[in-house]
C-alpha cells in the first residue's frame, strides 16, 4: 500500500516539477517591455518556484510517511475506469457532432450510448429519457433563456 | 434603510420572485442528491442565468445558495448520507429520529432551523458588510495584495488532508490565471496564438468542467444502486413545543454559522461542527447527542445555512468570496457586469441593495419551497444515477457552450473535467484552483502595480500597518485552520466507524 501511494504521489509530484520547468521555459519567451521595472514574467516565475516548492515538500512528506497513502489506481483492465474513458470518449464525439448533427439528434445518440455504458438495460426508460431530454433542453434554451443550441441537419424543422 | 425598501420593491416583482423561486427549488434539488455537491450545483445552473436581467439572475444565483444549502439535510435524515459536507452534522442525529420513525419531525425542524439560521446570517450580512467596505476603501494595492495572500492561504489551509497538495493546487490554478492578457502592460501570455484564451480561460467553462464534469467521471467510476427510503414524511412544521425548545440553540449557531462563514475558507461543514459541539456541551441531556436529540439537528442546520449570509461579507464588503460557492457567485456576478467589493457600494450601491433584499426573501423562498416539496425532494434522492450522471452531462456541456455560442468552450470544460477528475484520484483539492483564478489576477495586478510605484521595493510588509495585519493573519489562519481541519477530520472518522453516516465525500474541500 505504502509503496503504491507513494509511487502516485512521486509520479503526480515529478510532472508538476516538470510542468513549472515547461512554464518557467515559456515565461522567458515573454517580450520585454521597457517602460517597466517588472515585466510579465515576474509572476508566473514566481509562482513556478512556488509550485517546484511545494511539488517537492508533498514528495518528502509523501517518501517520510509511514502509513503511505490509499489510491485507486488507473488500470484499463477495471470496469469502473473503462467505463470512465468511454463516457469520456462518447463526451469528445458528442462535442464534435454537435455543431453538424445538432444538439438534438447528438444529444440523443449521447444519452442512450452512456445510459447503457452505466449498465442500464431498461430499453424503454432509456429511449425515453434519451428523446425526451435533449428535446426539452433544446426548448427551454431556446424559448426561456434565448439561446439557440446548434441546430446541423435539423436547421430546417427548427427554426 | 430607503435604498433597501426600494430594493424590495424591486425585488418583489413576479418576474424576479419566480427566478429566486426557481433558483431555490434547482438548488435544493442538486444539494439534495448525495454525491452532487452544492458547489457542482451551483457552477451547473449558473449558466441558466445569463440570458436574464441583472436583478432576475443575480435573484436566481441567489436562490440557488440557498436552497443547496438546505437541501444537504434531506438525504443526511433520510438515508444517513449528507448531500453536501455541511449537513454531515446533521445526519448523526437527524437519521437515528427517522429510524424512530420521526423523520417529518427531524426534516420540518431541519427546514425551520435552515431558514432561521439563514435570516441571522443575512441580517449580520446587512449589518457589518457596509462597515468592512468603508474601512476597505482605504486599501491600496498593497493592501489589495495582502488580502489576496489572506484569502489564499486560508482556502489552502482547508484543502483536506495535504497542506503541499493544496499549496500545489493553489500554484497550478494561480499559474492558470496568468494565462492571456498581462494586467500591467496587456502583453499576451501563454495563449499560443489562440486569441480565444486573450482574456484568460472561460471562468465558467472551467468550473464547470473541474465540478460537475469531473463529478460525473467520478461517479461512472462507482455506479451506486439509489437508496430505498423507508423513513415516513408525516409533518412540515415543527411542533411548537419543539421549536421552543430548539429556539436558544438555532440562535446561538446561527450566529456561530455567519462569524465562521464570514471567516474566508471556513466553509459550512466547520461552522456546523462547532455548533454541534457547542450544542451539546450546553445540553441538559447532552447523552441523547448522536441518538437522535432534535437539537443536534437544529444546530448544526441553523449553522450551516447562518454561513450562507457570513460568506457573502467578504464577498461583497472585500471581493473575497468566502468558499468555493461564493466564488462561483463571485465569478458570476463580474460576468454579469458587477464587481463586487468596497467599491461596490460607492458605484452599484442599488444592486448591493437589490442582493440584500434578494436573499432576505430568498429565505422565504426556501421556506416555502422547502415545506411544499419536502415531500418530492425525499424522492429526488432515489433517482436511478444511471439516467441522472448522462443529463447533468449533457447540462454542462450545454452550460459551456451557451456562454458565448462557441464549441471551443466545450472542449475546454471536457479538458478541464479530466484535469479535475486526475486531480480528485489523486487526492489534489480543487477549491484552491477556483479560488485561485478568482484572486490570482487581484494578486497579480496589485503587487505589481505596488512594485511600479515603488520602484520594486517590498517595505510594503512592515511599513503598511494593514498590510502587516493581514500577511500576519494570513500565517495565523494558516496554523488555527490545519489544527481546526485535523479536529474535524478526527471527529468525522470517529462518526464515520461509529456508523453514524455513510461519507460519500472524501474530499470534504471539494464537496461543499
């Protein structure tokens, strides 16, 4: 157990470190102005030595603690986080066929294809909820807050 | 006292009464389903707001506080399961009086003790904010600066278990909020050529990717059957002898709630142990704590929704929200054109009335929302989250895209939403970081505009007096909140082998 919280907060730990080096990197690319002392560098480079501070305290107390501490790892071979990376899959294919599709038909592919990646085998709930939902939120939008959600194929029954 | 009639009147229109109505009802809902915090709750219906009038949407946010703040008590009687972290107290008594079979008798003392502890927490907000403003008004960048250090390292101190995971937390969301444009010089900074980052990242896009999407990641992780309720809602009203009996205690910890809320970082969850606690050190009968004493319900109830009112101080008298909900209310409020802060009251004075008012009949919303739905809301809790997790989804990927009509909004709450869900498996709070976007650029843009003055000299420290208060206190808060955080974190695991609640929050920061 010790060893494992350990390693993730060594990994967590080593990517901030490398993180604030990457930024400190880019910060040095920042123009110069010379009408003032400070220029627009001076912040995030602070706050890197900040964050590289604080990376490293979190690993030295991490490496010093007995008891070490408790994580659920990321293992593809987990149900639980694969249906973690699919939802988040069908969320990056929702974005992208929004615009084209339309919030409406996408919205109900999206709807269906979670419900049933969370174990839901209730056919006809799901089916409802799925055509019923991205309906109402299209017209509640539309109507009450007026705001028009992308309309794609459907442009034409919509408007 | 005339701009706040005023105010009423304004407030008192049918159209801006339905919105805090509205707002009331969505937020007690969300605060009332276990696992969906008030936080993710509020970031999720903010963007509902902003198509409305200035008075109807801030009457909406408004609503919606309050409401997720009482609504955290229904699952904590009923199922033993705290909607937010706040309501935990609650459920150590509040369930043990449903088991009794006195669940109407423990939830309609919970729905009194919210709405009375709200009332003392607005009427101390009314009070003492307008007098911090006019002390504030004399700050100075300097000043400026400290009081974000002072904030910041408050909301550090609380951020769960590791005090570096927090300071990291709180660098990486600083460093997020120097992305785009310079405040001194308006040069562009880490943007990459993607001018929609110009003016730094979405605000709201962010927290609803960092609160709600990396929630729903979380919760597909652990699909939970929804809780049968067995517990019988028989009343809405307290007995009379009962709230007789509870007025003294509701009192007291209404206004233990508002000073603890008022405190930046010392969110509800604190306030409601330590009325808790002090409840029953003044029992008569202080065994029947923790085996269903209606007082440990008032309490720690009239206590949490008391913070409510003391975490708008800072917000409107400093511009330093008080938790992670009023820094969402914060953000919300300068997307709709008000900043608040001692200014505020010079320039907007008739808005700050307009929030007065609001949240005073805010109060009888939840009253009235409370008592007529108590019954609905008892059954919201056993909405299958296999259906729920995919529409609030939806709902924030909506919220983000409806800001500014753009799709690259999207993809920046789905990015933020894994960052947040990393962060979460990790042990890594997330408050910090919103926090931190919030008072990163005050920071920024005050010291450096200090530093110009004074040629880069940093005598600021010992030289200003307000300024040496506030860095000192900044230091104290730091050392009284860690032994603060520990105490709570020993009585919640002392209750939670106990078996007195079920705790679905493991990061109690994260979750109010």
């Amino acid at each position: 157990m010790k060893q494992k919280g350990l390693r993730a907060n060594l990994i967590t730990g080593t990517a901030a470190i490398i993180f604030g080096i990457w930024v400190w990197f880019q910060a040095d690319k920042f123009p110069e102005d010379p009408t003032i002392t400070l220029n627009s560098d001076f912040f995030p480079k602070m706050l890197v030595l900040g964050l590289i501070g604080a990376s490293l305290s979190m690993m030295f107390i991490a490496y010093k603690n007995e008891k070490g501490e408790a994580f659920d790892s990321i293992s593809l071979r987990k149900p639980a986080m694969q249906r973690v990376v699919l939802i988040l899959a069908a969320t990056m294919i929702f974005a992208f066929i929004m615009k084209p599709l339309s919030f409406i038909l996408g919205g109900m592919l999206y709807l269906f294809a979670v419900t049933y990646v969370l174990g839901n085998r209730k056919w006809k709930q799901m089916l409802l909820v799925s055509i019923i939902a991205p309906i109402v939120v299209f017209y509640v939008f539309k109507n009450v807050l007026g705001i028009t959600l992308p309309m794609g194929i459907l442009k034409f029954i919509l408007r | 006292m005339e701009g706040l009639f005023q105010s009423f009147a304004a407030v008192t229109q049918p159209g801006v009464i339905l919105s805090i109505f509205i707002g009331v009802a969505g937020g007690t809902v969300l605060g009332a389903l276990p696992g969906l915090t008030a936080t993710m709750g509020v970031a999720l219906l903010v963007p509902f707001t902003f198509g409305m009038e200035l008075i109807n949407s801030m009457g909406m946010l408004l609503g919606i506080f309050l409401g997720a703040m009482y609504g955290g008590s229904i699952p904590a009687i009923l199922i033993r399961t705290p909607g937010t972290p706040a309501a935990a107290a609650t459920a150590m008594d509040g369930y043990p009086m449903g088991q009794r079979g006195e669940a109407g008798r423990a939830l309609s003392m919970s729905l009194i003790s919210s709405v009375s502890g709200s009332f003392i927490g607005v009427a101390v907000m009314i009070f003492l904010s307008p007098q911090i403003s006019k002390f504030a008004l004399k700050f100075s960048s300097a000043e400026f600066f400290s009081l974000a250090v002072f904030g910041l390292s408050i909301i550090i101190a609380i951020s769960g278990n590791s005090i570096s995971k927090g300071l990291m937390a709180a660098f990486f969301g600083l460093l997020l909020s120097t992305i785009g444009s310079d405040p001194i010089n308006g040069l562009p900074r880490f943007i990459f050529g993607r001018m929609e980052l110009y003016e730094g990242p979405p605000f709201i896009p962010t927290l609803i990717g960092l609160f709600a999407v990396s929630e729903v990641l979380a919760g597909a992780e652990k699909i939970i059957s929804a809780k049968k309720i067995n517990a019988k809602v028989d009343r809405i009203l307290p007995a009379r002898k009962d709230f007789i009996k509870c007025f003294p205690t509701i009192v007291k910890s209404g206004l233990i709630g508002c000073f603890i809320g008022a405190i930046p970082g010392a969110g509800g969850d604190i306030a409601a142990f330590v009325a808790y606690g002090e409840a029953k050190r003044s029992s008569k009968t202080p065994e029947d704590f923790g085996h269903g004493a209606i007082e440990g319900v008032a309490a720690p109830e009239a206590a949490n929704n008391g913070c409510a009112g003391g975490a708008m101080i800072p917000l409107l008298s400093l511009g330093v929200p008080g938790d992670a909900v009023t820094a969402i209310l914060l953000g919300a409020l300068t997307m709709q054109g008000l900043q608040p802060g001692p200014l505020m009251y010079l320039e907007h004075l008739p808005d700050v009335h307009n929030i007065f008012a609001a949240m005073i009949i805010g109060c009888f919303c939840v009253f009235i929302v409370g008592a007529l739905g108590m019954k609905v809301f008892a059954r919201v809790i056993s909405i299958d989250k296999k259906l729920l997790l995919p529409c609030i989804m939806i709902l924030s990927l909506v919220g983000s895209y409806s800001m500014r009509n753009n799709i690259v909004d999207v993809y920046i709450t789905i990015i933020f939403g894994i960052i947040g869900y990393l962060f979460q498996k990790y042990h890594y709070p997330l408050s910090p970081i919103l926090l931190a976007l919030i008072l990163g650029p005050m920071a920024e843009r005050n010291l450096r505009r200090y530093l110009v003055i004074s040629s880069g000299n940093f005598d600021f420290f010992y030289t200003r007096p307000i300024c040496t208060v506030l860095l000192l206190a900044a230091v104290a808060s730091l050392i009284i909140s860690v032994l603060n955080q520990r105490k709570i974190a020993r009585n919640l695991a002392k209750a939670e082998a106990e078996g007195r609640y079920n705790n679905e929050f493991e990061n109690d920061d994260d979750t109010q």
